[in-house]
C-alpha cells in the first residue's frame, strides 16, 4: 500500500518532466498516466533530458483543476495571464510573462496550432476531454531534439492528448463521460481504444458541447458611505454554443522508434457575447468554426549516434463572422485557411554528453477571404535550426540558432481587379542559450539562466487587413532573460514525500511591438504600427509539496506566485498626467497566484483550486478611471471511484466560484458567478 | 519543513498586501484649477469624451469659465442610480432651452439632462443615434438604422428622427440617404450629410433635403462621396464636408449655396471637426499619408463671406507638436479663444488645448478618452 502511496504521490506531483522520470519508479504502476511513459523512454536508450524542465499539469493534478478547457486549466501555472471573456464559448487567450498572445507557441501532440490570419490560438475552443498532459516553458523547450518550428516562440506551451494504454489481457478500452451543470451544459464524450498488436493501437474520441451560456451577472455600484447607489442584476445572452470535436489517432512503436497519426475536427457555432454598456444587455453576432487538421510523427534511431524525427501536416480552417443586427454594419464575413507544414530533425551524437542538431521545417499558408479588395496571401516560411547540448558532470548547457525565411506574396486589387502584385522576402538569425548547474551532487538544487531572441511575424491580418493592414510591418523581438533556482527532493519514507520549489526572476523587452494607432480621421479607422515597446520584469515562485498523513490520506499542495512589471516605453513625449510612459500595461497585474490542494483517502478525492489576479488597469494610462478591481475565485470538487458489476465508474461533483464573486477580467464582460458541474465517467 | 512553512506564509502575506476587491464606488468627479476666472455671459463649457467603442467610457466634463475650474466626469456623480453610466460611444452634444442632449451612439440612446445640473430628465431610445440639432421646439437626431432591405447587395438606409423636446418623444421619423451623419436646418429645409459608411467602397454621395413642415425628404443633392460634417452660415450658404474614400479621393469640404441651389466652391482641406463661428469656420482635419505613414494634419479658418482660407494654421506658437490626433474644435462665442482636442490614441486620456483668439497657446488639461463634442452653457448663445 505504501508503494502505491509513493507512487500516487509521483503521478499528482506531475511536474516531473517525463524523459526524466525514473522508469524503474512507475514500472509496477498501476492503471494510470504515468505508464506510458514506460513506453516513451524504452526505446531512449540516453534520453537527454532538458535543461529548464517545463511547468507541467497532468493526470489526478489536471482533472483536479476544475477546468473545462485548456485555458482554466493554464492560469494555474506561473508567469501567465489569460485574457477571458467567459462563459463557455467565450475566447481566452494566453499571455506569457507579458510578451503578448502572439508570441506564445501551442503544440498539439508535436506540432504548432497555426494561425496566420490572426495569430491567436483560442485555447477555449481546446476541451480537457482528451488532454493527458499539459506543458509551458519560457523560452523553448530546451531540448534540442525538435522541428525548428519548436525554436521559434517566446513561450510554448505543449498539449499531449491522451495516449492508449491497455490493462494486461485486454485490447479494448470504452469511456463514457457525460458533463452537465450550470450554463445548460450538456457535454458527452466518448473514447474508444484498441490494441491492434503490441505495437500498434488505435485511439477514437468523440465530444460534443452543448451551452445556452446563460449565466446571472450582476453589477454594482456604492457610494463612499456604503449606500447603493445603483444594483443591476442580468442574464447573460448570447453566449451559447455547440462545438462537436472528433479525434483519432494511431499509435504505433518500432524498435528503436515510434510514430503516429493523428486527425482532429472541430465544428462550432457560437453567440458572441459582446461587452456590456449602458442600454446595451445582449447582442446578436454570430462565429462558427471549422478546423481540420491531419499530422503524423516519425522518430527513429538510425544508428547508434544518429537519430531522424520527420513530421507532417495539413491544416484546413474556416472561420465566418456574421451580425445579424440590422441596427448596425451588416458584417457576414468568411475566412479560409489552409497550412501545409513538413519538418525533419536530425540529431547526431559527437560524444558521450555531447549531441547536435539540425531540423529544418518548411511552412506554407494561404488565406481566402470574402472581404472586398482583400490580398489573397501567402506564406513560405523556411525554417532551420542548429542546436547543440553538451553536459559536463553537473553542468548542462544548450544553444541554437535559428534561421527564419519567410516570404509573402499577395495582391493589390482595385474593384476586384488585380492591380499590382507583391513579393517581400524577410531573412533573420535569433540565438538562444540555456545552461543549468547542480552545484551539490547530494542535492537536487539546480541554478538556471536562459537567453532567447525571438521575434514573431506579423500575421496576415495585421499586414494586410482591408484598410486596416499595413504591408510594411517589420517582425515584433521579444529579448528574454530568465535566472531562477529550483530545488526538490522525494522521500519513500515518512511525512513528506516530495517537494519542490522554484523562483526565477526575468526582464523581457518586446521592441517593434506591433499595435494599432488612429489614423486619419473619425474613430474606427486604425492602422497597425510597428512602434509599441514594453519592458517587462517579473519574478515567477512555485512550490509544491505532498504529504503522507496517517490512515492512508494523500495530501498534496502547490502554490504560485508571479510578481510583474510590464512597463510601456512607446512614447516618452506621454508623461504629463495620465500618461501611458512607463505606465503598466493593460489588463497586467503586479501580483498574481494561486493555491491548490488535494487530498485523496482511498477511493475518494477533494480538490480546493484558488486564483488570485491582482488589480490592473485596462490601459498604460494608469489612472483611477482606468483602474480595474482584484478578482479571486475559490474553486471546490470531490469525486468518489466505485465498480459497478464490471464498470469502472468514477463521479465528480464541482462548484466553482465559490463564494459567487461578480467580476470581469476583462472590462464589460461579465464573468459567472458561482457554478456546478456533475461528470459521471464510466470505463468498460 | 519549517522553511517551507515560511515561504507559504510569505506568499500568502505577499497576496494579502497585493489587496482584495473593494466595492466598486461612484466615481467622484475630479476638479482642477486651469486658468483665470473669466466673468462675461458665457458661464460653462461641457466636454463630452466618446470612449473608445466597447469601453462604455462616455463622460461628460465640464469647464467653468467663472472659476478657471476644470471637472472631469460629472454624469456619474450627478446621476449616481443609473446603472453603466453614461454609456458607449458619445457621438453629439447639444444644448437647447433648458435641457442638455448627449447622444450616446452605440448605447442607443439620447441622454437629455438639465443644462445646470446635470440631472437626467429621460432618455430617447434611438438605435444606432449619430448627430442632433434643435429648431422650432423640436430635435432633430439622424441615426444610421433605418429600413433594411435583405438583398444580394444588403442595403441599411437612415433616417431622421423628430423628436418633441417637452415630451421627449419621438414623433415622427423620415428615411434619407444610407449611414446620415450631420444635419443643419436653413430656411426651413433639414440638410442631412449622408455618409454610406457601411456601403464601402459604394459610399453615398448626396445631401437629403427634408421640409420641416411635412417632414418628407423633399430631394437629393449630389456632393461629393462619404459626407460627414454639414453647417449652415447666415449667408444661406452650407459647408459640407466629405471624409473621402481614404485612399485616392481626399477629405474635401464644399460650399453649397441653399438659396440658388448651387456649389459654390470646394476646398482642397481635410475636415475632422469643423465649428462656425459668426463669419469664421474653423476646420481641423487628420489625413492619414500611405506615403509618409504618418497623419498630416490641418488647422484652417476659412471666411465664410468671402469664402476664403483667411488662415493656413491658427495655433501660432508652434504648440501644435504637442497634439498626436486633433480630433475637435471649438470657439468661444465671446472670448473667441479657440479649443481643441487631442484623441491620443484613443485608448488613453485624451487632452483639451486652450488658445487665444491669436492662436497662443493659453491652457490645457486631461480629459476623458476622446474629447470630441462641445456645448456652451450661457445666455444669448444657445438660442437658434
């Protein structure tokens, strides 16, 4: 029972990156996540591990959470802010340390969501159904082995959908999982697993969302004595949504190698809830959504010293916007994006502790539109990266370089008519560094620094938006520079069974930020410009430990803070009162964080999550107009595992927003109050 | 064990300091002293800030010219039950007798208040309101929302609405041109500048004339595409200016002359805001340059008699630099000090600049986001 317990600990601790995990620690695991990675570092005969392991939310940790989408799910890591405008068909967006949404990178199973039109990955349209394991890491995964394209964010964030695994003697694996509660929720899914042969496996999910996002908001206002001077409670409207997701994959493992496949549908209209002004309670715009993706991974150890990874993929995405209001601009806008991606990373070994890399990926993107005039683009994007890690005793250290060819062809048209076409060609160079050191060998205690140089291509809205667009945008840097410790230890004996802790401190500048300026004259005409500059500098804590109390009680904590000053340095000449020099940056909070707690008594599990974002102001002009309140949630679940017959079923029961706080993350939109959610899940 | 103990209480401690949520209070209005009390008939200046679209950050400030003294922000303080404020997107102001008329544009509505103390009095429900005037006991209100025709080629004509001014009730309406913006009234005749805003790149190009006494649209005068501004001087004459399709065809204003049906002119000078002022029009523009990727901006008065630009740039002293977006301009009735706003960059406080009839520099002071409407509160000068 006591090795159980250990073992329980290991997998809800979760933050362990995988290749570095003890194999022999979970071989005699039982039914859970962390048997897979049996399966991954088999093959590995020296799996390098990286140099700055990555934040990560897994198994019994992630389902705790509450969390409906990856997005709930990714406030609980350090040094992020997601910007939300609620609801269950609302859009969240993730900002890492600062350097806007644009610069993050998210993977699914390997390879990079793209956006070209906007750059925005909308990580509430991703549902945790059939998500196994969450990743951030600043900078890159600083690992060398990966497509060029992994090199090429500010901050990445990986998304591993769960992988088949199979019980001794049995082949087939059903799961049966229906979620329902406030907002109208109706959300079933199913998964399907088969084992083809001891190689191969075959994985099927389907899920489908049903909201009518109807949520009760109220605002407030008092007087300075306490008196209420107005109270107006409303329901929020059109927010609804229905969202079918259809996924499947093979798995496959080779001596010496592994490959997959995999293809994701995703098929949605939603209400778009606008934001709540005066007289205005409800709106009518409408989105659906189409994506479509198919990809596939190869790895392979050629020789003793060589190893290929070769990855693929097509993307197909259709976006359409309508309001049907007739009170304003009729809009029935469509979009149609099509990507088309091959990658091939090579990595040879020139000594014991000391390997090579070179992966070189090619991009190509084109966008349709029924805008009138619009520029038709598209996007070759050539990328290469040079990667080298080399360990010496406790010293671990790993640099790139990344070489980035990028070109844009598109149209100028008058009347329909091509007038002119365009050709742009862009070359650029960025480095990245990253060295950790163990200066005890007894501890566990690692110093880290990393430098990265990175910059993001201005999307194809921002160039070439009808009216809106400027052709002549340069690339947006994004200069990191991270210096942190972390320290953990495991005990198998004992109270404490494992500990962790971290603290890194940074200074990031984004130059050449790219945002919209008026132009001309009247209030909807903008232009996109490449002047905006922030100097942002943070510090990220995180500590997390599990305890092994009497009477078989598992109790595990974490804790995160993130102090932060985002500054904006675009326009000294705006310093006179009310200024936005040097002001914080919008929606920036100086202080953010968030507790969580977990206790397991045998088939019984209790989750408590806390979020805490401090006050911020929704402009750099940081004044008392401007100034937005703290917000905290307390999030509350328990689930309890029982068999019935030969069914494995597990109930969960959630409450989230607990003592009902009515707040906005972002100003106007309203978030719910406090909530319910039941999930029966079943295994056959 | 204990270390750890200690860095939790330190968090925790570092999450106590960082604050909890307050409840949310009615934002008291701030004064600032910025100049000189000026005694003649004029008594205040209100200042209405059109917030950015989706703020819901329309204030009202207002200027009292008999104590120097500068109030941001005094609808929500005067008017503290109304829930959300004053609303989103402030598009016109306007006095006439007793009562001031804000027209919140995307809220849909028309704020009417007291003239002295701010105090609404009720609300006009109009969709998509733009611009208001006042004549013979009635307002007049454009709004981009009229009829709608579902075709292959979508079409959304204006209207203009009648309003009654002691009963705050729309009375009738009357359909003109697509996306109307500014109206003036000469000699019994409503001229209404249609824009076409929405018909891009079809935009509209003509002046709907409506007949006051039966308040039918009586004609369409051609002017020139994408009209905007529209104001009637005492010689009969009505200067209309067009925004241009902002790429080929520039901001342009023209002189029509009412009485003998005519153009008289057109201006080569671009026009964001423009205020009469007795025999002088003044006219600030913005002109976006995909040449220099930069605005250029223009700071004009033209005589309006003899239909000259009598100044090239009224801000003499050079403090113009000092503005990134005029965006409003304003006279004083008696002073003949000039105003004008700056929009920043539209996010961001805006600022009001206060100069002398000789075009120095006097004042200037922060404001709400966008500055971009006046109305001036005294005797003898709000009576058409």
């Amino acid at each position: 029972m006591k090795r159980r317990l250990t073992l329980w600990g290991l997998v809800c601790w979760c933050v362990v990156c995988c290749v570095a995990q003890d194999a022999e620690s979970v071989g005699s695991s039982r039914l859970d996540s962390m048997q897979y990675l049996k399966n991954v570092t088999v093959y590995g005969t020296k799996p390098y591990a990286e140099v700055i392991p990555a934040q990560v939310l897994s198994g019994k940790q992630l389902e705790g959470l509450n969390s409906h989408s990856v997005a709930d799910a990714i406030r609980y890591f350090s040094g992020v802010q997601i910007k939300d405008y609620g609801g269950v068909g609302g859009i969240k967006t993730v900002d890492m340390r600062s350097m806007g949404s644009n610069h993050m990178g998210v993977f699914y199973d390997g390879i990079q969501l793209g956006n070209a039109q906007n750059g925005q990955i909308d990580l509430g349209k991703f549902s945790l159904d059939n998500i196994e394991e969450i990743s951030l890491y600043n900078g890159q995964k600083s690992e060398i082995f990966q497509p060029a394209r992994d090199f090429g964010s500010a901050g990445s964030i990986y998304l591993r959908t769960r992988r088949p695994k199979f019980a001794p003697g049995k082949s087939d694996n059903l799961n049966v999982t229906m979620r329902t509660g406030s907002f109208g929720l109706a959300n079933p899914s199913v998964r399907w697993e088969h084992k083809f042969s001891r190689k191969v496996s075959l994985s099927l999910n389907a899920e489908y969302t049903y909201a009518t996002g109807q949520y009760h908001f109220r605002y407030r206002k008092m007087f300075s004595d306490g008196v209420v001077a107005w109270d107006t409670t409303a329901v929020r409207k059109n927010g609804d949504i229905y969202a079918l997701r259809l996924e499947g994959s093979v798995h496959g493992v080779m001596p010496d190698g592994r490959w997959n496949a995999k293809a994701y549908y995703y098929d949605s209209e939603k209400g778009i809830p606008g934001a709540i002004v005066n007289n205005v309670w409800k709106t009518a715009q409408r989105q659906w959504d189409r994506n479509f993706f198919a990809q596939g991974m190869y790895q392979q150890k050629i020789t003793e010293k060589y190893e290929l990874l070769a990855s693929a993929k097509y993307a197909r995405d259709y976006m359409r916007y309508w309001n049907p209001d007739t009170t304003l601009m009729y809009i029935n806008n469509k979009f149609w994006q099509d990507e088309l991606y091959a990658s091939v990373a090579n990595k040879y070994t020139l000594a014991r502790d000391w390997d090579v890399d070179l992966s070189v990926d090619y991009k190509w993107n084109y966008l349709n539109s029924t805008l009138v005039n619009f520029a038709y683009p598209t996007r070759h994007t050539v990328l290469a990266a040079l990667a080298t890690a080399y360990t010496w005793q406790r010293l671990k250290g790993q640099a790139s370089l990344l070489y980035t060819h990028v070109n844009d062809r598109y149209t100028s048209r008058s009347g329909g008519t091509v007038v002119e076409r365009h050709n742009k060609r862009l070359d650029r160079f960025t480095p990245a560094v990253f060295v950790s050191y163990q200066p005890w060998a007894q501890y566990d205690l690692n110093i880290r620094a990393f430098y990265k140089r990175i910059f993001r291509m201005p999307t194809f809205n921002d160039l070439y938006y009808t009216d809106m667009g400027n052709a002549s945008l340069r690339p947006e840097y994004a200069t990191q520079w991270n210096l942190g410790l972390m320290y953990q230890h495991y005990n198998d004996m004992g109270l404490l069974s494992a500990v962790r802790l971290s603290a890194d401190a940074y200074y990031n500048i984004v130059t050449d930020k790219i945002i919209a300026v008026p132009k001309g004259t009247g209030q909807y005409r903008w232009m996109m410009m490449n002047i905006g500059k922030v100097k942002i500098r943070g510090i990220d804590l995180a500590a997390r430990m599990a305890l092994r109390l009497p009477g078989n009680v598992l109790l595990e904590g974490g804790l995160t803070y993130t102090y932060q000053r985002a500054q904006d340095y675009t326009n000294p000449a705006d310093n006179k009162d009310g200024g936005t020099y040097k002001g914080q940056i919008a929606y920036v909070p100086w202080h953010s964080g968030s507790a969580t707690l977990h206790g397991a008594w045998r088939d019984l599990d209790l989750n408590y999550s806390f979020i805490y974002v401090g006050e911020r102001y929704h402009t750099s002009a940081n004044i008392r107009a401007n100034h937005e309140q703290p917000w905290y949630t307390h999030d509350l679940s328990a689930s309890y595992s029982f068999r019935v017959m030969k069914l494995q079923c597990k109930v969960t029961g959630e409450v989230n927003n607990l003592f009902n706080q009515q707040y906005d993350v972002i100003q106007n939109y309203p978030m719910p109050g406090r909530n319910y959610k039941l999930i029966l899940k079943v295994d056959i | 064990m204990r270390t750890i103990h200690k860095i939790c209480a330190v968090l925790l401690a570092m999450l106590v300091l960082a604050g909890c949520r307050e409840e949310d209070v009615i934002f008291v209005p701030e004064v600032v002293e910025i100049a000189q009390p000026e005694f003649n008939d004029v008594q205040g200046m209100y200042v209405l800030n059109e917030g950015n679209m989706g703020s819901n950050k329309a204030t009202l400030d207002y200027y009292n010219f008999s104590t120097g003294r500068y109030t941001r922000n005094v609808f929500g303080f005067a008017n503290p039950s109304v829930p959300k404020e004053m609303g989103d997107v402030g598009n016109d102001l306007g006095i006439y007798g007793s009562k001031l008329y804000a027209v919140i544009n995307c809220s849909n509505k028309v704020d009417v208040m007291d003239k002295m103390t701010v105090k609404k009095i009720g609300q006009i429900d109009i969709p998509n309101c733009r611009y208001i005037k006042f004549y013979g006991g009635y307002a007049y209100v454009t709004s981009y929302a009229g009829p709608v025709e579902i075709r292959e080629d979508y079409e959304q004509r204006g209207f203009v609405a009648k309003i009654d001014t002691t009963t705050l009730q729309v009375v009738d309406t009357c359909v003109v041109g697509f996306q109307p913006d500014e109206l003036d009234i000469v000699n019994g005749k409503i001229y209404v500048a249609n824009s076409g805003g929405y018909m891009v790149p079809n935009y509209e190009n003509t002046l709907s004339v409506i007949d006051i006494a039966t308040f039918k649209e009586e004609e369409r005068i051609p002017i020139a595409i994408n009209l905007q501004g529209c104001r009637a001087d005492s010689h009969g004459t009505l200067w209309v200016s067009s925004r241009g399709d902002y790429y080929e065809n520039s901001s342009m204003l023209y002189a029509y002359d009412t009485r003998h049906h005519r153009l008289l002119k057109a201006f080569d000078t671009r026009v964001s805001s423009m205020w009469l002022d007795g025999d002088s029009l003044y006219v600030i523009g913005v002109q976006f340059s995909y040449v220099t990727m930069k605005n250029e901006v223009t700071y004009a008065i033209i005589n309006t008699a003899t239909l000259e630009q009598v100044a090239d740039n009224f801000i003499t002293d050079g403090t113009e630099r000092d503005i990134t977006i005029p965006y409003a301009v304003a006279v004083h009735p008696i002073t003949k000090d000039i105003y004008v706003t700056d929009g920043k960059d539209y996010v961001s406080p805006g600022w009001l600049f206060c100069y002398s009839a000789e075009g120095k520099l006097k004042w200037s002071v922060r404001t709400g986001d966008i500055p971009g409407h006046f109305a001036f509160l005294g005797k003898n000068i709000n009576d058409f």
